[in-house]
C-alpha cells in the first residue's frame, strides 16, 4: 500500500488527529506535528521520548535484530519452527480481504505462516528488526506495511482492523494493559484478539542462560509477576475470554473477543 493511501487508516497516535502526506512525502497532523516515513515504513517513534522498559527491550531487540534470522533457521535444524509457529497462529482469525495487524511483528515469521488472501500491517519498537521484516517480506514474496511505534500507542483509526494479534514482548511493556485497550480500540467490533508470550518458566530456562541476553531478564519478583497472561487486564465486557498454555508450558495464549 502506497503512504498516501494509508492516511485513511492513520493518525497521530498521540493526540488522534489525523494525517496528512507532505510535499517531502512525510505524514504531518493538523497541528503541525511530522511523522517521518523511512524507506516506506512511517517512525511513529519520533514524537516520543521511549522509555523505562520499553526503552530496555528496545534496545535488546535492536542489539539481536542482525542475528534473529540466523538463528530462525539454526534452531529449525532441531525444532520444526514453521510448525510451531502455525499451531500459535491457529486461534488467529483470517478470512479473505480482512485487514490484520500484528504489534510487535518482529522480523515477520508469523506473517510467513498465515495465508495470502489478507492485507498484513506490522508495527514494532525496533527499527533493527523492521529492517529484517522488510527484507523477509521481499525475499518471501509477501506483502505487508510496517510502522515503527510503541504498542501502547497505535497510529490507527478506530475500528480499523478485522484481526489483531501479539506474540511475543507485552511481558515486559510498560504499561499492559493500554496496550491491550489500544489492540481493541483499533479492532472492529466482533474481533478476536489473540496475545501470545513466554511463560515465566520458560524465561528462566531460557533467556536467563543465555549470555547475550539474560542480563535483560532479572530475577525479581515483578519481572516474574509480568510473565502470566494478563487476564486480569482485559476489560469485563469483553466476550469469550480464554487462556491456554502453548508448548508444554513454555507459552501461554490469551484470547477474546470484541463488543
């Protein structure tokens, strides 16, 4: 999709107002606020200060973002990922012509597993992994629009998606629970919203041995706290309310409905 079609989805995810495309092909709001677009992709990022935890996993993802494709395929010589990963989408719901996204897309593995016939719009904090979504989508063959911004704020209309899902990162955002009400804020009414991320037990067998990584992942009560589904973050009028752990534990799956 071309940018200036896009400015009938979006707005400023910050104070709601809607965008328009300028003569240097940037995104400005009515108050004069520009949203830079970069190789195609709008930086959402850029009227926002990222901070506290987001601003920690941030910088992780963007540390890991040149190595998480190698890695992809190592690990697929022990662990049938594409599998795997077509057992998390399997809740996720896709008809032809609908219109998903996925926050925290990462560098767009579940995009790969999902079928053609929709339209795809990926957003994530990490300008190192949208680099690699980018270049994944090409070399697949896929189509699909990336945003650089925070979960919590979403650049998009209300009500402007079919489906939207999550996997992997909302353990550690700073606040969870804007993030789930920006995930049904953005969704129509009718949606089903699928969130999916480590289980506790898995980061401690996990990320917590990993040397490039563990430091990221404490072993204090609140980081234990975080890796639960947040059920309890999910607002009560919500229809069909459900978890499950994926994996043999190692996942857990929260999932609903909208009204």
């Amino acid at each position: 999709m071309k940018i200036p079609e896009l400015t009938t989805m979006l707005i400023n995810p910050y104070n709601h107002q809607p965008l328009h495309i300028t003569e240097t092909h940037n995104l400005e709001d009515v108050s004069g606020n520009i949203i830079p677009v970069v190789e195609g992709i709008p930086d959402f990022l850029a009227l926002e200060k990222v901070d506290g935890l987001n601003k920690k996993y941030q910088r992780l993802y963007d540390r890991i973002s040149p190595f998480n494709d190698i890695t992809e395929r190592l690990v697929s010589f022990f662990i049938d990922l594409h599998r795997l990963r077509s057992e998390w989408m399997a809740d996720v719901e896709i008809e032809p012509g609908y219109k998903v996204l996925e926050t925290s897309v990462g560098t767009g593995w579940n995009i790969r597993v999902l079928p053609e016939f929709a339209e795809y719009y990926g957003l994530d904090i990490s300008s190192g992994m949208l680099r690699q979504a980018s270049r994944n989508m090409a070399k697949w063959n896929r189509s699909m629009q990336l945003f650089r911004g925070n979960a919590e704020y979403l650049p998009f209309r209300d009500h402007t998606f079919d489906c939207v899902f999550h996997v992997g990162g909302i353990n550690f955002f700073n606040n969870r629970e804007r993030a789930i009400a920006e995930m049904i804020r953005v969704a129509r009414p009718g949606s089903r919203i699928v969130i999916i991320d480590e289980t506790a037990e898995h980061i401690r067998k996990q990320y917590r041995k990993i040397p490039f990584v563990k430091s990221y992942f404490s072993s204090g009560d609140a980081d234990e706290a975080r890796a639960v589904a947040p059920i309890a973050l999910v607002p009560p009028d919500m229809q069909e309310v459900a978890v499950k752990l994926l994996e043999k534990g190692s996942m857990y799956q929260l999932s609903f409905r909208t009204v």
